[in-house]
C-alpha cells in the first residue's frame, strides 16, 4: 500500500488542540506524520492547499435499515452516502427487521460493514426485545457484540420502570441509554408540529411537551440512578432548558441535535411537503433558535444526522401516510455551514468537535481524532465551494430531502476510510 501525503491543508483537530497549516502522512492506513512540511518521497500526494482537512465525521444517528428493508437502504448504500458526506463511522440505529436486539443481528451488520469497507459501522442495540418497550434485551451480550450503547428509536422508551433498570443496568457497562423523547399519547396521531402551520394545514400535531416531559423523566432518572443518559434529536426549547440545568446539577445526561432542526421550522411543511415530514417534527424558529444556542454554549454535545431513508413510493404518499424521515448524510456538511458557521454561530474547529470527537466519545470509539498512530479516517473539505441539492443525486437509496435546490456551502472532496479513499 503506497503511503499517501495530504499536503498543504489547514488541519483542524480540536482532540489534539491543532488548527495549521499541516502535512499529514499516511501509512499502512495509519497516521504516521504530522509537520508543517514533509517530503513526498515518493507517497501518492493529495493537494489541500486552500482546503480543511478533519477527521472523518461520526454520526451516532444513522438508519442503515438492514436487515429487513433493503429496499430503502443497505448497509452499503448507507456507507456511500456517509463517505460521500465526510462520515467514516456510522452507528446504526436497530429500528430493523428482525430488530438489533440480539447477537446475531448485530454481529451481521458489523460483518457487512467490515464487508463493504468503506466506514466503520456500528450498532446501537435495541433496548427492549422487539423494541415492544417490554422486557429489556441482555445488554451483556449486545455490548460484548460491538453495541456502542442501547435505544428504541423510533420508539421512546415509555415505561418509567424499565427506564430506571436500563439506567442502572446500562451504567455498569459505562455505556449510555438512548432515548427517543416521545410521551405516546401526547404526541398520538401527531404527523408535524402542534403549531400556526399544523392548525392551517388542518394536520394534527405533537406538542413540544410531548418530548420534554419524556426528558424532563429520564432526566430525573438518570439523577435517582446514577446512570447515563443520551436524548437524540433534540428539537425543542423546553428540552434544552432542562438538559441545561441538568447538566448544572451533574446530571450524567448528553444530547444530540440533527442538521435539519438546526436549519429548518415547521414553515418547510410549505403545502404538504412529505420530505419535511420528520420526527421529532420541524418546530418554531424560537425552538430553532434554542438549539443553536444550546450547540454553542455545550447544552447539546454534538450533531447527528438522523438518516432516515425511504422508498419513493412510500414518501410521495399523502402527508399523513408518508412515513417520517430525511435523508441526511450528504446534506449534513453544507446545512451545518449554513446554520453555524456563516450566521457565525461555531467556528471550524467548534463544528468539527461536534462532527467528530464530540459524537467519538459518545460513542467511546477511538476516532475523531488525527493523532499520530491513529486510524487515517478524515475527510478534505472545501469550506467556501457551493453546491445544489439534488436529491436524485443522492447516493443514499432515500432520495428525499427538505433541502432539495437549496445551494449550500461546503463541499467535501474526499473522504479517507483507513487511509483509502472512500468517496461515494
Ligand atoms: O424521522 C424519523 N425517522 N424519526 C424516527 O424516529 C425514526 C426514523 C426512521 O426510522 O425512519
């Protein structure tokens, strides 16, 4: 394997505290070198000049949707799209059929993704078996599987009990529960926002409160516990509130946000947009506004993309048939630019931490990192470029997107997976 020298770029790696102008060596897919200059030596080199260049995104939200719907993604497809996007690690959601709720399920994912080679895949297992929000799954055995931590996604996790044992249960092990916040009745039959839009439209909606009295619950039993835990997908003003004074009080608690809730309110639903519809749904731009302040000051950890595919036909169904979701690893870069760093929100390094080592350490992965003996896993990125989203040019099989013809800013050039390139 040639060695491969990225010269020239602006290397930004808040683990390590860099950001300059850096040479950066590969070998053996590892990092052997980082200096202001080194000599090619005959190494295949990769021109930065002008460029920025990070350590591989990890995205501790994705729907890779196999086993069971091949049709809406593989885990191939998904790995694309995450190259494509400046992922190398992608956790895969276990909303799955059957679900990840067992050894084997997961031990197939892994090998598929070692299979297709082009990003690190890994599992979130499910919580509960069948993700019923029953009896809970033998978290030994999915930990001892590669499970980076546990969820019901898709499903919030509604018995206050079953919470309490996974908290404790789980923190054994170290590792955090994921919660989807739902309260089930209050957000039933809900397909956007309870707001302005959802009462115009004549849709029904879930009120913010049906995610913040899950968080306000969890929250307390992580307090009683001890335990940790994860909310994904932030998307209200109330959660982040009580996230914050959590966190004052030691809290063991960490939270995510999506690109989308970062850039978009529930006025994307236009007339009976589908590819808006998501869940937790778009909310208000005082709840928009909530969340970039709560990336900035440290409320919310890091971004996740939330990935969701879907099929065409299920998606260009009537508003409340269509099934909830975006697809969003080639997006997240660009909608990441327009939200934080040209409203001057986050700088480089800042957006890269929450990228990359912010969701790393979440997921207790060694990556995000482009220290010397680590994984070559990073992306060159154009931070100034502009782009049109074209959905149908999506490699992701989910070609459905609330940013379709939006031009964006940032455009990843290539992504390296264990010093290969791994670009879609
Ligand atoms: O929009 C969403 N899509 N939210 C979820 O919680 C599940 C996901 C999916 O699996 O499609």
């Amino acid at each position: 394997m040639a060695k491969v020298l990225i010269k020239g770029g602006r290397v930004i790696d808040p683990a390590n505290k860099r950001d300059g102008r850096f040479d950066i060596l590969i070998d053996r897919g590892k990092i052997a070198d980082i200096q202001p200059s080194i000599p090619a030596n005959g190494s295949k080199v990769i021109d930065a000049d002008g460029k920025l260049v990070a350590p591989g995104f990890v995205d501790l939200h994705t729907h890779l949707r196999e086993p069971g719907r091949e049709d809406k993604e593989t885990v191939e497809s998904g790995c694309r799209a995450a190259a494509k996007g400046g992922f190398t690690t992608v956790c895969a959601m276990p909303n799955t059929s059957p679900a990840i709720d067992h050894r084997g399920a997961a031990d197939f994912v892994h090998q598929e993704g070692r299979r297709v080679g082009l990003a690190s895949v890994r599992t979130i297992g499910a919580l509960t078996k069948g993700r019923q929000g029953k009896e809970l799954t033998d978290f030994g055995e999915l930990f001892d599987a590669g499970c980076v931590a546990l969820s019901d996604d898709g499903n919030v996790l509604a018995d206050g009990m079953l919470m309490r044992r996974a908290l404790e249960y789980a923190k054994t092990f170290e590792r955090p529960i994921i919660q989807h916040a739902e309260d089930p009745a209050l957000a039933a039959g809900g397909v956007m926002h309870e707001g302005i839009v959802s009462v115009t439209l004549g849709l029904r909606g879930m009120p913010a409160q049906a995610e913040s009295v899950i968080v306000s619950r969890d929250l307390a039993l992580a307090e009683l516990t001890g335990g940790w835990i994860h909310f994904a997908h932030l998307s209200s003003a109330i959660s982040v509130e009580l996230v914050r004074q959590a966190k004052r009080r030691g809290v063991h608690v960490t939270c995510e946000v999506t690109p989308h809730h970062l850039a978009l309110t529930h006025e994307a639903i236009g007339e009976f947009n589908t590819h808006a519809k998501v869940n937790p749904p778009l909310r208000t731009e005082e709840d928009r506004l909530a969340l970039l302040e709560g990336l900035r000051d440290g409320t919310i950890d890091c971004i996740a993309t939330d990935h969701a595919p879907h099929t065409d036909w299920e998606k260009d169904a009537e508003f409340d048939a269509a099934p909830f979701g975006i697809s969003g690893l080639e997006t997240a870069l660009g909608v990441c630019v327009e939200a934080l760093i040209k409203p001057g929100l986050l700088t480089w390094p800042q957006l890269v931490e929450r990228l990359s080592t912010a969701p790393a350490r979440i997921a207790g992965l060694e990556a995000g990192t482009l220290s010397v003996g680590a994984e070559a896993d990073l992306t060159v990125l154009d931070p100034s470029a502009q782009w049109t989203v074209d959905p149908k040019r999506f490699v992701s099989k989910g070609r459905h997107s609330p940013f379709a013809g939006r031009v964006l800013t940032g455009v990843v050039l290539r992504t390296l997976y264990r010093g290969v390139e791994a670009d879609g």
